[in-house]
C-alpha cells in the first residue's frame, strides 16, 4: 500500500518536491484496491486533484503544483470481514460495524467518484458459463463514436464540462428534469454530485447516440450512484 508522502509526492535529497503516484497517473488510471485500509489523511488529498485536475504541495520553503487529471478506480468490500450482503450468510458483521467501516470514505471524497456501483459475487453457474456479453472491439468502437460526438459538440469530454457548459449541452425535458429533482431530494444530493450526475447521463446518450437527454439516460445515471450510506 502506497503511504501517505509517495502517493503524494517524493522528497529527494534537499526537499525537492517530485511528483508521487498522483500525478505519475496523469491522463491514466489511479487504482486504489481495499479503499478503506488507506490512511484518512491519503483519501482527503484525492479531493483536490480529483476536482481540479492538480495537485499543490507546500513543504516550507518549498512549494509545487503537478498536473493530476486522472481516472480513478477503487475498490472495496461492503464490511470488514467482506460477506456482507453474500447469500452465503457468511457476514457476522453489526450494523454498528459495517457503518464504522463504509464511513471511513467521507461524504465529500464520495461526492467526487462519479459511479458508485455494489458488485454481487457471481454465483458458481454463472462463473462456469460461456461468456454472452460484447467483445471489446464492439465496445471500444461505441466509445470511440460516443467520444467524436462530445469532441464536435463541445470540442472536450463530457467530464471536463464547466458548469456553464453542462446547462448549454445537458438540456434536459421537463419530465427529465423532475426526475433528477425527486433524486436530488430523496439521496440529498449536493450540487456537485447533481452536475456530476448530469454529465455521466449526457456519455449515456452520446453511447446511445441521442442528441438529447432522454430519462431513461437519466434514470441508469442515478442508479449508477447508489452512496454505501443512505441519508
């Protein structure tokens, strides 16, 4: 597991400030397995490059900001022990317990992860059965036709999007729009997490090849964001 100051920065001899595993993931993938089991003071500094794309180091008499735009993936278990929700009954987890666990990623870094999806365990059959979903030749030429579409329409990717630019190319219906504000309501949603929301359902579109937001796009949004603690 990466400590705190390399997934940050390194210090070479002096204190010069060399960028960590943050910024060495620039415009790549930053994967954090068993997201919990990391130092609290690790997950907060994500905050920061995962909103504005860097990082700033201030050490003394020494200052630096390295470029940080990257994907982050993570992973962990739903409880301590890792059963909790498996039809196995194996959890002997409290509720007590699993909220301690699941709260060690705060609400604001959780504000930030656009898709929070539970993964079931497969079941043994469906382990040992042939494979029935798309090749990765089909998939990749959906993303590459979805990600011309945001490139003619707005001349960047939909999650680098400004506010003012989700209200220009995230119209939404009215009956659209309800939706989002009965989900915003009922998750207690920040404003943030509901620009957020807004522009994972723009991708949805442009993969379905929709020039608008429609609410079933809308719809697989939301559920895309299930938080590990209801309000």
């Amino acid at each position: 597991m990466a400590s705190y100051s390399h997934l940050i920065l390194i210090f070479t001899g002096g204190g010069t400030p060399r960028p960590g595993e943050i910024s060495l993931a620039h415009h790549g993938v930053l994967f954090l397995d068993e997201l919990p089991e990391f130092d609290r003071k690790v997950l907060e500094v994500l905050r920061e490059p995962l909103e504005s794309g860097h990082i700033h180091i201030s050490r003394a008499a020494k200052q630096a900001c390295f470029p940080a735009r990257f994907q982050l993936i993570a992973a962990m278990n739903p409880c301590p022990c890792g059963y909790f929700g498996h039809n196995n009954g194996k959890c002997r987890c409290t509720p007590d317990a699993v909220l301690r666990y699941q709260a060690k990623i705060s609400g604001p870094l959780l504000d930030r992860i656009d898709m929070q999806i539970s993964v079931q365990a497969l079941p043994q059959e469906d382990l040992f059965a042939p494979s029935q979903g798309e090749s990765s030749v089909a998939i990749q030429a959906r993303v590459d036709a979805a990600y011309q579409r945001q490139m003619q329409r707005q001349g960047k990717a939909n999650n680098l999007l400004t506010t003012k630019e989700i209200d220009l190319h995230c119209l939404t219906d009215s009956g659209t729009e309800q939706l989002l504000r009965n989900a915003m309501l009922k998750l207690n949603w920040s404003a943030r997490a509901y620009h957020r929301v807004l522009k994972v359902a723009r991708s949805i579109a442009d993969l379905a090849n929709s020039a608008q937001i429609q609410q079933a796009h809308v719809a697989e949004a939301i559920q895309y964001r299930r938080a590990l603690r209801e309000p």
